[in-house]
C-alpha cells in the first residue's frame, strides 16, 4: 500500500512542484484518477493511517 501512496504522493509533488511538463502531465493524470484515488485512500484515512490522511487532504485540495 506505501508504493500506491508513493505514487500518488508523487503525482501531486510534480503538479505542485515539478516543471511545466511535469505539471501538464500530472495534471491530467489527478484530473482522470482524482476520485478513484480519494475512494481508495478513504478506508485507509478511516482506519487511521496518517500519510494516507495527508495525501486525501491535498487531493481535496486541488484546483483542477
């Protein structure tokens, strides 16, 4: 499950931080899996798990 939210973890780095075509791409990428990946990390932030609660805040916070 770590590597899942690595990945996702990452998506968001490079959307918030990476070069435009980082950006670009990352953006496209949160625009189509943006709710899939908030319903997959829900049992986990219900269950507790810290890093998964960080990443479905930042994820709730986009401007997409």
């Amino acid at each position: 499950m770590e590597m899942i939210l690595g990945v996702i973890e990452d998506l968001l780095d490079k959307y918030e931080n990476g070069t435009s075509e980082e950006k670009e791409d990352s953006s496209s990428s949160l625009k189509m899996q943006k709710d899939q990946f908030m319903s997959n990390l829900k049992p986990l932030v219900d269950a507790g798990n810290e890093d998964a609660k960080k990443i479905f805040e930042r994820l709730q916070n986009l401007a997409l």
